[in-house]
C-alpha cells in the first residue's frame, strides 16, 4: 500500500483546498498512511487569523477520521509570527525539512501544493 506526505508551500486558496481534498481522498481511497506538512507560507493555512484556515477548519473531524496527521512547520510559524495557541490544527509542531527528509527516507510518496 501506498505511503504518501503532502507538502503544503502555497498560500493560495485552490492550493491549500487542493491538498486538503487530496490527503483525505488518499486516504478514502485505500492509501496505508496519509501525512501533511504545512510550512513557509502555506502555514498561513493553520493560522485562525486568516481565511485559509477555514479550509482546514472544516477538515479537522475528517483529517482524524481517516487520521492523517498534520505537522506545522515551527520555523515558519516563527517567520510568519504564528503562536502555537494560533494553528487551528495540528497534530505536531515539527521542522518542516527534517518531516521531509524522515518519510521521503521511509519510501512516502511526496506531493507538493
């Protein structure tokens, strides 16, 4: 079964909804395991202060039904000044480079947004 980590770069609307769907529909689709890691500036899509977290807000009780777990990029939550009480989701709060590196050493399929 396939392995897949969705990077999410973007902070444009189609985009983030775009990945959103993907990562849910992979997992309704019969993938093993479904990751997402939003960093730079798609992590203005975790950030209740802006609309795109809207999109993701709307996703939470699917993301956990189908458990696709969500990391937030600590080093862009620090350049785009979002606190951890901010995200309006997120299973983890990890480097965005070293989540990359550790499932693309485990064999995930990695999809950029």
């Amino acid at each position: 079964m396939a392995k897949f980590l969705l990077v999410v770069k973007s902070q444009d609307q189609p985009n983030v909804n775009t990945a959103v769907n993907v990562a849910n529909g992979l997992k309704m689709m019969g993938a093993e395991d479904v990751r997402v890691v939003f960093l730079g500036p798609g992590i203005t899509a975790l950030d209740k202060k802006g609309k795109l977290s809207e999109i993701v807000s709307k996703n939470v009780d699917a993301f956990r039904k189908n458990s696709v777990k969500v990391y937030a990029c600590e080093m862009a939550m620090k350049n785009y000044n979002v606190s951890k009480e901010e995200l309006v989701h997120a299973d983890e709060i990890s480097r965005g480079a070293d989540v990359i590196v550790k499932f693309a050493n485990e064999g995930y399929i990695i999809l950029t947004f």
